[in-house]
C-alpha cells in the first residue's frame, strides 16, 4: 500500500478523534440541564399537539408548566385527570376545570336564506371576506366546515342541514374550532350545561323573521316565563345565566322559533346526535309552565284589583 495513503488515513483519523474529542468536551460544558419532570409531565400529557394552553405542542406546556409558567390545570383536552396526574408530579395541589364543550349558536344551516351567490374557495373564512359572507345574517354559520377541518380530535362532522354537528363524547373544548370560525358561532360552554341558545344573532326580531326562521327574534317569552332568573334579552339575543338555570326546559317549551336547543344525552340519542327543541323531562316541563301561567294570570287580576281599588279611592276623595 502507498505510504502517501496510509499516512492521509492516519491523518484523518487523528483529526477526526481530535474533533471527536473537542465536540464531547463542547457538549458538556454547554449542555443544558433538563428538568426530569418535563418528561413525567409529557408521559401524561394526551400528546394532540392542539395548542389549546397556549404553547407550541404538548412539549412547550410541559416545560412552561414545570417552569411555573403555566397552571397546573392548562391541558383542556386533558381533563381533570391529567390535572391530577400534572399536580401529584410536581407536588402542588391542582384545582380542574370546569369542562367545556363547543356548541354551535346556530340552528340556521339551509333555513337560513342567502344574499348572494357564492362560487369562492369552500372556507368560511375566505366567504366572509366576501360582504361578510353569503348569508343574510351575518351572524351565522356559514356552512363550508372549516371548524371541522380544524378538529384535531375528531368531534366534528357536517349535518343534514349544513350545520356542524359535535360528538360530546370526543370533544374536548380545546377551543380552536371557537378560534377558526369567523362569525362566533362556535362557543364553548359547560359540558354538564346541556341547554343553549342556538343563535348569535344581534339583529332586531323583524330582521331575523326575513333572514331566519330559527333566530332569537327577542320576543322575551322565555325571560318572562324563567322561574330561576336565569335567562334574559342581550342585545337582542336570549342568554343563559348557566349557574342559575335549573334545566327545568320551560324556555325550550315557549320559544316560538326553536331557537334553545338541548343536548341532553337521551335528546342526542333520539336525533341522531343533533341537538334538539325538546325538554329534558317534557311532561313535567308543560306542568310547571301551566303553573307559571297560572300563577301570572292570578299576580295581572290581584294587580288589576289594587289599580281599581286607587282608582275609587281617589274618585270618593273627589
């Protein structure tokens, strides 16, 4: 063998140990401790990369959390278990969070008329871009799924009617459909809250009549008939008070436009997992309206009564 190659090999041996030697001796010298509980925290962490703590992937909730950067209870789609398992790693006492699943505050879908024809990209984001979209309501879905398309966990479907329909059993309100959507109709509300308006309409009630006709038109029937306070006219669109309503189902009985819906898992079960305009318990709900009318009636005449009595009472002082 040529002397001129052996010596090139033993050349680039030694430099190569050299840097070999250099680049260990770098690594550790540099070498940046890593926390062994990021690690705990990501083995408990679902891994859905959703982004729904706020941080680039599981990973950077598992350092921020560690960090003290994060609550304890920032992994939505976790839950109050992982919650507990994130607390018992790093000793500290972890209160979970209510859960959360998204509703669509819309019962429009193809009975919601259009202004115009739209023969644009299949986004909603990209049609409402366009005089706020096809439809005449502003407010409401637009009906091309891009909340659907945006679900990493697969709740999401399109219906029969062009509206989003949830799986509640595989959502977990991490918020990002709520993020996607242009017109609000994605909202997030509590999981074990089964009843909601099912419009985000801000329009007077004559406009919602020409555009919808499964709008709030803020008749105010189902304020007027609330028992528990727990619902009342915003801004032209009925909102429930969640920690005062009683799931009693009166207002769902007196919208005239089915606007409240309820997704109770017997009400799921029976529509195909669409949420419905039907009372928890229907039988006992017509009863407590009965009562409510009842009642109503009797306050009117005993107020009609006093307004009498006055009214004598200042003629005979005449």
């Amino acid at each position: 063998m040529d002397y001129a190659i052996i010596g090139a090999l033993l050349e680039l041996g030694f430099f190569g140990l050299l840097f070999g030697i250099g680049l260990a001796l770098a690594a550790k010298k540099f070498a940046v401790e890593v926390d062994p509980r990021v690690e705990m925290v990501m083995e408990v962490l679902p891994n859905a990369n959703c982004g729904a703590c706020g941080y680039p992937g599981c990973s950077g909730f598992a350092k921020a959390v560690v960090a003290g950067e994060a609550p304890v209870s920032g992994c939505i789609p976790g839950g109050s278990e992982v919650t507990e398992k994130i607390g018992k790693i790093l000793g500290v006492s972890a209160e979970a969070k209510e859960p959360l699943v998204a509703v669509v505050k819309c019962n429009g879908g193809v009975r919601a008329k259009d202004k115009f024809l739209y023969d644009g990209i299949a986004d909603c984001r990209a049609a409402y871009l366009v005089g706020d979209g096809l439809k005449m309501c502003s407010y409401g879905c637009l009906g091309f799924g891009t909340c659907v398309d945006a679900c990493p966990f697969d709740s999401l479907s399109m219906g029969p009617d062009g509206l989003p329909v949830n799986d509640f059993e595989k959502c977990t309100g991490c918020g990002i459909c709520v993020d996607v959507c242009p017109t609000g109709v994605m909202q997030l509300v509590p999981k074990n809250k089964p009843i909601y308006v099912a419009c985000n309409s801000r329009d007077k009630g004559a406009f919602v009549r020409k555009a919808c006709q499964s709008g709030c038109i803020a008749c105010m029937l189902c304020e007027k008939h609330c028992d528990f306070d727990a619902i009342h006219i915003k801004e032209n669109l009925a909102s429930i008070d969640f920690d005062k309503c009683k799931l009693c189902g009166v207002c769902i009985e007196v919208c005239p436009t089915d606007t409240i819906l309820n997704k109770f898992k017997k009400v799921l079960a029976e529509n195909n997992g669409i949420p419905a305009a039907v009372a928890i318990n229907p039988s006992a709900t017509k009863k407590l309206l009965e009562k409510i009318k009842e009642r109503k009636k009797q306050e009117a005449a005993a107020r009609a009564g006093k307004k009498d009595d006055k009214s004598n009472n200042v003629s005979q002082s005449q």
